[in-house]
C-alpha cells in the first residue's frame, strides 16, 4: 500500500515516505513527534526531524542507506522505556521506531531457543511459551512494555539475573543493519561460543550505537519445579543489608533477591499494587529460591534462619501463588510508584560489591540529606545493583540541577568502592560523563575506536555513551558557542 501524499517541504521526508509501505508510515508534524522528544528519562528532550515505521529488515536497510548517503543522523527505537536517554534524538535525527517488528519468528523447544523481531515485548515471549512449561529469564521491571530489542541495546537485566544472568547470557544469535545499510548475521544457527570475534557481546549493549538489530535468537529455559518466596522486614538497614551478604555465604544462589528501603516503601504502598508493608520499617527484603522441588524447603529453612539471626521483624512465606504475584506486583511497579509521593524522579544504576551495601547506603543517605532531597532505595541486592530513585520537583527553582548532582554523586559512591556506574539501564545521555568515575581517557578512546569501526562517521545515535563527543554533537556544541 502506497503512502498518502506528503505535504512538507523537506525533501528528505518525502523521499522516506517513499522507501516505506504500509499506511501511516511516517510521522513528521510536530505535534506528532511530541511524543517522541524523550524515553524514560524525561529531564531532556528534543524533537526528530521524523519518526518512520518499517516492517521488515529490507525496509529498515533502505532507511538506514538513505540516512547515510544524506548525511542524515539516525537512531533507532523500541517502546521508549529506556531510562538513561539512549533514545532521545539529540541531533534532530531520523527515529527509526522497531514497534511494527513484532512478530515471534520462530519457536524451537527442542534445542531451546526462539528467534524474535526487535518490537517483540518482553514478556510476551514468556506468556507464548508458557503452556509448553518454558520461559525468557530476563524480566526488567518494564518487561510488560519493553522490547526485546531495546533489551539487548541496553543490556537490560531484571529481578532474576542474580542466578541466571542479564540479557547478554540468553542471546544466540542476531541480525543487524549495520550504519552503512548491510544486513549481517552473527552467531551461527544460534550456537553459543561459536569460534571468532565475540560480535554478540559487543552489540548487546551497545546501546544502539553501533547497529540496528532486526532479528534476534533468544535461549529459554525450562521451568523450575518448584519456587519458594520469602518476605522479610527490618526495623534497620543494616541488618537487611548484611542478610543478603549472609544468605549468599550460605551456598544458596536465589533466583531473586530484592530490597526496599522506608521511602520506597512508602511509594508501593501509597500507589497501584499495595500489599500491607508496614510504613514504620526500615527496610524489606523479597527473596526466591527455585530449582528442584526436592532442596527448596531447605534452603527456605536457611534463609528464615539467616533473616531471624539478623534482628527481622516479621518473616513469611508466600502460601500460594496468588500473594507471591501481589508482592511481585508490588515490587515490579516500584519505580512508577514514587509518582505517588512526588512530582518527578531521577532513577540512577550503580552497581556495588555486595560487602558495600551498608556503606554506600549510608553514604547515600548523607547525599540525600546535604541535599535536601529525598532518595529511595529499590534494587537488585543480591547483585549489588542499586536504583537511588532521587525525588525532586522540576518546577522548583533549582531542584532538577541538585537532582543531578544527587545521583551523579550516587555513581561516583559505588564507583569508589569498586564498582560500576550502570548495571542495566545504560549509560545514554545520563551517564556520559560518569563514565570517566571507571575509566581513563585511553580506555574510552578504545572503546570509541570499536564504535568507529562499524560506524565511521556516527551518524547512528551520536553523543551517546561517551564522554569525547562525537562529530554531530561537536557541531552542535560549535554552533552554540557561536550564538554566545
């Protein structure tokens, strides 16, 4: 089906519309590309010259040749729930959006793996699958709306990653535009550690700088016999901070294994899926174990065991499925929650030691308290994967820049002690500069001359990832300091 007649006078979206079938194809008034000056990190924003929607790998080919052979900067999205800016059209690009690939390509149970198109939503991979007594490990917390291919961008993680690993662990295989328009195949019929270069690992989590992947072979995995899950309460931190150290010293490697800290608290219970925390505690742990039924009692007796020996309130066992999926709910919506307690959050991902977790949550409360701005805790303990939520109001004076600060300051803690300044969310726009807290100016520049490899003149989602800007963002950054 053709396009409808384009009226603009931009050359370049008429000639778009044109390498696109399918109705509604384009977008390019502004009131249409509101919605797409920013993802889940809303404190910048700015418009694309045009969003297009292709159907197929050949359509996003022809995109992405014209792009290039215009000199026309380009970047690809999925369902917009990043949280670090990685999808936000600095330079005026071109939004090629993956929504329309959404198609479920192929479903192998015998060896184990599926293969998906990029618009595919996480967790209906394992809602497709489930019947057969299969599903897809990787369940960030937007698993509901993300895509699977915004998960590999990102390498995105989840609440199970501490026993089965983030995005990267289930990926077989790809296909991917490269920058210059070539379709490429990596991972041969889905065979993990084929011999050669590890071209998997480099693009998952890559954060859409170094190609647009449009098929992608995914591992699932059978289902556990049995799952247990466990709520704790603790009226200080610190105890819940050195159970999770002590439960992990057990021998016992949980499925999941989450805090919440007072604040946070007060968000999951003021907003959609409240579940009767009390508001007076300090701090809660959610803690499952799965695998074979027969060890699952065991390692429950253990782990009741470790919370008791660490000063808990109150700890209980989930008596059935229906109030283990109400604590998960509770949890899974923590984040959307702190809408309920203040007008705006910055969500920060830093990663940290487990041994740290009392010291950089107590440095992160002096951080809130200098300055003056609230933070809540909500992470993936177990990994010592932490998510500062920084509340702030935008239409204060002021409050967004120390909102800033707060959770830079945030990254710079876990940084100090060993750790990372992402774990899962990406570093995008957010986190650009933080990226010099882990590495020196020569680790940085190898890893920009990979990105030049296969994106020679970063067209492709330019002034990501990086702190050395990249060439479409010096002539943004030369152009604004010839207006001062």
């Amino acid at each position: 089906m053709k396009q409808k007649a384009i009226k603009t006078g931009d050359l370049h979206i008429i000639n778009l519309a044109q390498l696109l079938s399918g109705p509604n194809s384009i977008l390019y008034k502004e009131e249409d590309l509101l919605a797409y000056d920013c993802d889940g990190f809303t404190i910048e924003r700015h418009l694309p010259r045009a969003v297009v929607f292709p159907k197929d790998t050949d359509e996003v080919s022809k995109l992405v040749k014209y792009c290039t052979q215009n000199n026309l900067p380009f970047l690809a999205r999925g369902a917009g729930t990043g949280l670090s800016g990685g999808a936000i059209p600095l330079n005026n690009e071109v939004i090629i959006s993956l929504v329309r690939m959404k198609r479920l390509l192929e479903m192998d149970i015998e060896n184990r793996r599926a293969v998906v198109e990029p618009g595919f939503v996480n967790l209906k991979l394992t809602n497709s699958i489930s019947d057969k007594g299969y599903y897809y490990a990787p369940d960030p917390s937007s698993q509901y709306a993300c895509t699977i291919g915004g998960n590999v961008a990102e390498n995105a993680g989840g609440a199970h990653c501490l026993k089965y690993g983030v995005t990267t662990n289930h990926i077989l295989g790809m296909e991917v535009v490269l920058p210059n328009g070539e379709i490429i195949e990596i991972g041969k019929n889905g065979i993990p550690d084929f011999p050669g270069f590890d071209l998997l690992g480099i693009f998952t989590g890559s954060e859409g700088t170094l190609g647009i992947v449009t098929k992608i072979t995914v591992r699932i995995l059978k289902n556990p016999e049995g799952k247990k899950t466990v709520l704790a309460y603790f009226d200080k931190v610190e105890d819940g901070s050195h159970a999770v150290s002590d439960i992990i010293s057990t021998g016992i490697v949980p499925a999941a294994l989450e805090m919440m800290d007072k604040t946070a608290i007060e968000g999951v219970e003021s907003a959609a899926f409240p579940v009767g925390h009390p508001r007076d505690i300090e701090a809660v742990l959610l803690i499952e174990v799965d695998g074979i039924l027969a060890g699952i009692e065991n390692q429950i007796d253990l782990i009741l065991d470790v919370c008791k020996s660490r000063n808990v309130r109150e700890v209980k066992v989930a008596r059935d499925e229906a109030e283990r999926e109400r604590w998960w709910a509770n949890r899974k919506t923590g984040f959307g929650a702190m809408g309920a307690i203040s007008p705006d959050y910055l969500v920060q991902d830093g990663v940290i030691p487990r041994s740290k977790l009392p010291e950089v949550l107590r440095k992160i409360n002096k951080i809130s308290e200098e300055s003056g701005l609230r933070i809540a805790n909500i992470f993936h303990a177990g990994d010592g994967n932490l998510h500062p939520l920084v509340l702030f109001d935008s239409g204060k004076p002021g409050e967004t820049e120390r909102a800033i600060e707060a959770g830079s300051k945030c990254l710079k803690v876990c940084a100090e002690v060993g750790g990372s300044i992402t774990g899962e969310h990406g570093v995008g726009i957010e986190k650009k500069e933080e990226m010099r807290f882990i590495f020196n100016d020569l680790e940085i520049k190898a890893q920009t001359d990979i990105r030049d490899v296969f994106n020679p003149y970063n067209l492709l989602n330019a002034g990501k990832l990086f702190p050395t800007p990249g060439r479409c963002s010096e002539v943004k950054k030369e152009m604004s300091n010839s207006v001062k």
